[in-house]
C-alpha cells in the first residue's frame, strides 16, 4: 500500500502538461483587477469566483463548466490584457514544478471582445510566451485550437495563420468544444492538410459523447492526441485501434467530474486506461476553473484512483515522449526527466 504524501511531496515532482488551456487559467487576482480597470461591473474575488470558477453547491455539468466561459470572455479587452494572462498562466505552471508544458488558446475567443484581428491576438500570446519563457525557464510549445460549433472556414483561417508563425513557437491545432452536438468531420479536410503543412493534432474527444468520436478524430482527423477520451473504455475495439496507432491520451481527472463525465472522482477510467496499455498522460485542463494545480491531479490519481506512485514517472515520461516537439528535443527533455524524476516514494 502506498504511502499517503502531502501535497508538497507532488509539487516537488518535475511535470509535463500536455492539455492546458489558457483561457480557464486566469488567475481570479487578475479578473477582479481587470474588472475594476475596465470598469466591467463584476463582483469582487469572491462573488467573481462563483461566476468562473466550479463551486461545490453548483452541479457538476458539461453545459455548467463550458458555462463559465462566457464570463471569462469579457477580459480579453487589450493586447497587454492578452498578454499578461499568458505571461501569468505559464509563471503558474513553473510554480507547480511544471518544466515543460504545451498551452492552447482560441484566438477566436480571445479577439471576440474588442473585435481583435486573429492574426495580431495570436502575436500577443506568442509576446506573452515568450517573456513567461525568459522569466521562468519553463519551455512552452502553443497549441491553437478551434471550436467544433464554429464554422470550418474560420478554423481554417486560424490554421493558416498559425502555419505563419510555426517558427515561433506555434506546435499544434487542436479542435475542442462541445462534441455532443457538433461533429469532426467537417473539420478533417483542414486537419490532414494542417498536418502535412507541420502542424502536429490533437483533438477533444470520447469525453462528452462516446467512443466513436475517439475513432474519428484518429482516423479522419489524423489525431496523433486525443483530449480525455476517457469513455474510449466503452468499445474495446476502439481501444485496439487506439493502441495500433500509438493515440496518446490528454487525462484529466477533475474536470471530467466537474464536467459530469464521471459520478466521483473513484470512478475515473485512467488506471483501467493504463492497464489497457493505452498511452496515458494526466494534465490539469482548466485549473482556474476548477481551483487545482497539476500536483492536485498528481496526488488525487494516487491517493483517490489507487495509482502506484512510481506510475506517475510512467505518465510523465509518456508526456515527455508525446511532446510536439522534434526527436532531439525529446530526447533532451526525456534524460532530463529520468535523471530529475524521484525514484523512491
């Protein structure tokens, strides 16, 4: 039986997050002083926590937690707005020991406020990056992501404005939002020739609709990640078709509950996912969204899933390997990791 740790005991651990988004990672400081600056009418931290943030009064939805974005939309109101909130999210991650991580951000909602070019709104969370980069050490790959409820022309306006600045430090595409109502498909044309183009794809699926949408996104969408997926375990031949193609999974545990997509935390699928043989990394997704840190997941994967401790080395090397990052860098990153990892609990 594994000894039960405190909560420094996970901080103290070197991490990979691979499924971050920026805009559920503002720090509720900054809302409620953007609010006051701006003048938006918002309550103080507390009653402003209530409207961004998971409480434990409120019910635990798919509807509710996409719910608190529409509140977070308001404070994308200026480049050095835009800027901070990257600058801050990753000086965050570096906090919790984070030493590699990939952030996703949607220019589209990030530009919806002020009526922002795309183009420029993707220069300010780049500006941002980078000066978070020099600050903290923390290296940061960029995921731009786009919404499945939008139409396919604007994801493909936003594809080609990140191909522009691939030498910047833009990695991937990702497709996300509410995959119960709106299918990928539409989407999988702009995905292939992304992917040809050097974009490296993941794609929210199998968390709030079934298996099947694990299965689209990797073999039309040529996902080489998938966001959750938990409900993959539901169609064991989806599982093999997911371990023939090496498909990497994007856990994580607590907003699948917040979001309704488990019942409690006991009944997340990740350690039945790893014993699948399924590839498996843990990620925290929204933190300011659901008051966590990735050493939160970290400890509730071992103390509330029963996961052996020495697997979360396993995880995080998975993390290191799915990087989107070039083989040399990974096996840079990867010796790094074995030689800094724990190796007793």
């Amino acid at each position: 039986m594994e000894t039960q740790q405190g909560l420094d005991y996970y901080r103290a651990i070197p991490k990979v997050e691979l499924h971050r988004h920026l805009e559920g990672s503002l720090r509720l400081k900054t809302m409620a002083e953007v609010s006051r600056a701006l003048g938006l009418g918002l309550p103080g931290t507390g009653p402003l926590g209530s409207m961004v943030q998971i409480n434990d009064q409120e019910p635990y939805t798919f509807t509710n937690f996409l719910k608190k974005f529409e509140t977070l939309r308001l404070f994308y109101r200026s480049p050095e707005i835009i800027a901070r909130i990257t600058r801050e999210a990753i000086a965050d991650a570096a906090a919790d020991n984070v030493r590699y991580m990939e952030l996703r951000f949607t220019p589209v909602a990030l530009s919806r406020a002020e009526n922002f070019p795309l183009r420029e709104v993707i220069g300010w969370v780049i500006e941002g990056a980078r000066q978070a980069e020099k600050d903290t050490g923390l290296h940061v790959g960029l995921i731009v992501s786009v919404n499945r409820h939008e139409s396919p022309e604007l994801a493909e306006e936003v594809v080609m404005l990140a191909l522009e600045r691939l030498k910047d430090g833009i990695v991937g595409i990702d497709l996300a939002g509410n995959e119960a109502s709106f299918s990928a498909l539409p989407f999988a044309g702009i995905f292939q020739d992304a992917k040809k183009a050097g974009l490296h794809i993941t794609v929210h699926a199998g968390e709030w609709n079934g298996p099947a949408n694990v299965a689209e996104a990797i073999e039309h969408l040529g996902a080489e990640r998938i966001g959750h997926g938990i409900r993959i375990m539901e169609d064991p031949s989806i599982v093999a078709l997911a371990r023939e193609h090496g498909t990497v999974f994007e856990v994580c545990i607590t907003s699948n509950y917040q979001s309704g997509v488990v019942k409690t935390i006991e009944d997340h699928p990740l350690r039945r996912m790893i014993e699948a043989d399924l590839e498996v990394t843990l990620n925290s997704d929204d933190p300011s969204i659901s008051r966590i840190t990735l050493s939160d997941e970290y400890q509730r994967a071992v103390q509330n899933l029963g996961l052996p401790v020495h697997e979360l080395r396993t995880l995080t090397l998975t993390g290191v390997q799915a990087a989107f990052l070039p083989q040399s860098d990974r096996k840079i990153l990867a010796c790094y990791f074995e030689r800094e990892f724990p190796t007793e609990s």
